[in-house]
C-alpha cells in the first residue's frame, strides 16, 4: 500500500513566521509531487508541484524535494494569517492517480 | 469559464436511496476522479478514469458506481450498499503527464471542482 505521510498537526507559528511543513512518502519510484490547501468547508486548491530533487520557489512559498530520503517539505514565508489553513502533501502514483497524506493543519496567530 | 463544476452542493438523502453526483469539466482533461472526505481527515480515492468507457476502482469503491460515458461528464452514484455514505465527495481532473522534452509536455496537476457535501438523514 504506498503511503504518504504527514504530521496531522496543528502547527501554530506566529505571524510573520516561517512555517515548515513535512511529509515523507513510502513508494521510492514516485516521481512528481504536489503541495494543496484547503480552508475548512472547502475543496483543495494547488500551491506548487515539484519533480526533482532541490528546492522550487514561487513567490513565499519554496517546496524541497529529496528523493534519496523520500521527504518532501514546505515552507511559508512570512506567514499570514490567512495562510491558516489544513495542507496536503501528494504523490503522483506512475501517472494513474495520486496518493494523498491525511494533511497538517496549519494555525499562523496574529 | 473553464473548470470542474460539481452539483449539487448539498444533499440529503434518507437512508436506502441512491443518489447521483454530477462532475463536468471543460478543461478538455483526460482523467477524471472521485475522492471522499470525512471530517478531519484526508481525501480517499474512490473511482477513477482515464479514458472515456473505462474507470478503476480505486481504495473504497464499495457501494459507488461511476460511468464515462462523455469526455467531459463522470457522474458518481452512491449506493444503499455504501455503509456510511455522510462525506464531503471532491470531483478532480487532469491531464495525462507528459515529460519535457515530448510536444506540449504537462506536469499532469489534479484540479478538484468545489465538492458536493452528501448528508444521509
């Protein structure tokens, strides 16, 4: 059963803040994977995808890829309160679907 | 505007009756799927297609059927079978990856519609 893991949370960081958000994965021939959020009630929405190992920028947000550790991570810069918000790792699975982590739920305090 | 749109937003159903989804997209995307949700927990993949006339089941297909019978169109039904059928149930597509280096190559992002909340009195 390919897994992929995450701390459930809740982070709490205050504002301003770097979040750092972790997730690990069990099939080591995942090849692209992708950070969501979702606000409560409503449904994911994509932040960024990364497929090689390193780090990919996009505005506050820098996702890191290691594939020899199977980690990915996410970091928020500068957190706002409105990044509060539950965040789904996710792992393409060989192109058929993907596998989704059960999510960390993300608390930035003013 | 182009997008997945799923309906209806909300539902109630009595216990014993089946009830429908609807997904559309007009994203042009190859694949589409059928996740649940149940509160505080993660998405479950239930059905999936990735072409028109064919779908996987996916880890809890038990007590749904799906059809794709239109490109654009994978409606979900839930069955009196489904045990605990009360989830909040996200339609998503995308297109097939296609690596760099191939024409029009695509890094195969899943896009969700805004979810249909089933609720079983």
């Amino acid at each position: 059963q390919k897994e992929v893991e995450q701390n459930s949370g809740p982070l709490s960081v205050p504002e301003g803040a770097i979040a750092s958000l972790n997730c690990t994965y069990s099939d080591r021939g995942s090849q692209s994977f992708f950070w969501y959020r979702q606000y409560s009630g409503k449904s994911p929405e994509l932040i960024m995808s990364i497929y090689s190992n390193g780090d990919k920028e996009d505005g506050r947000f820098t996702a890191q890829l290691n594939k020899a550790s199977q980690y990915v991570s996410l970091l928020i810069r500068d957190s706002q309160p409105s990044d509060s918000a539950t965040y789904l790792c996710a792992a393409d699975n060989y192109g058929q679907n993907f596998v989704f982590g059960p999510g960390t739920r993300l608390s930035v305090l003013p | 505007d182009g997008g997945i749109t799923q309906s209806p937003k909300y539902l109630f159903r009595k216990e014993g009756q089946n009830v429908t989804l609807s997904c559309e997209q007009n994203l042009n995307h190859d694949a589409m799927y059928w996740y649940r949700q149940d509160p505080g927990q993660g998405l479950r993949l239930i059905y999936y297609s990735q072409i028109v006339n064919d779908f996987q089941k996916g880890d809890i297909a038990e007590g749904y059927s799906v059809s794709r019978e239109k490109k654009e169109s994978f409606p979900l039904t839930v069955t009196s079978a489904q045990k605990n059928p009360t989830a909040f149930y996200l339609c998503a597509s995308r297109l097939a990856p296609r690596p760099a280096g191939l024409k029009n190559p695509n890094t195969g992002e899943l896009f969700f519609g805004e979810g249909s909340r089933l609720t079983v009195l």
